[in-house]
C-alpha cells in the first residue's frame, strides 16, 4: 500500500450515510483523495451525483473489511464484488458528494495557494 501524500479527508453529515462509516476511521474522517470532486458522475440506482474518491492507499485491511461489510448490504451487491473494487486500482470508490464536510490537508492547501 503506496501512501499518499495527500491527508484530506470527509466528514459525513447526513444520519444515514455517517451511520455507514461510523466507527471504521478515527473520529470518523473519512479518507477521500483530495478536496475536489472527481469530474465523473457516480450513479447509485439510476441516480447520478458528484463524489470525492474514497482514498483506497489510505484504508488499513481492518477498516476495509469493516466498509465491505457494511458496504455490500447498503448496495445490495456481493461482499466479493466490493472486495474486487477495492482491489482493482482502476475502480474508483465514491463518496456521495452532498452533505459532506471536506477537510484540505496542507499539501492541497499548499497546491491552491
């Protein structure tokens, strides 16, 4: 696991959401790879929203197994198919941009200034 030199990460505010990832990361910051959106679109049942890419080099085998578990069911896919996204560099895994606080971490605060 390369570790990134970006510490940014994602506070989850909406109930539903941040119940998902409670207890997975330290005070519940959620690893993201930068403060800006990903200029793709993700589509969750037929809607589409802008998300941060959850930051895969940040996340220990402990908590992915914990988001995998949590994950799988929420979406109504496999265990085994989140698991094969988490390992596929080319797979992106995003998070709902909306009702989120993003933290900059100073190597991106450094890049805007």
């Amino acid at each position: 696991m390369t570790q990134s030199p970006c510490s940014c990460y994602a506070i989850i505010t909406d109930p539903i959401r941040k119940e998902r990832f409670s207890g997975i990361f330290a005070d519940d910051h959620v690893p993201i790879k930068g403060p800006l959106l990903n200029e793709a679109l993700a589509e969750t049942d037929g809607e589409l929203y802008q998300f941060y890419e959850l930051d895969k080099s940040r996340i220990n085998p402990e908590q992915r197994q914990r988001l995998i578990e949590r994950l799988a069911p929420a979406f109504d896919v496999s265990r085994e198919t989140v698991q094969r996204a988490f390992e596929d560099p080319n797979v992106k895994i995003p998070l709902r941009a909306d009702l989120v606080v993003v933290q900059w971490c100073e190597h991106h605060t450094r890049l805007a200034l």
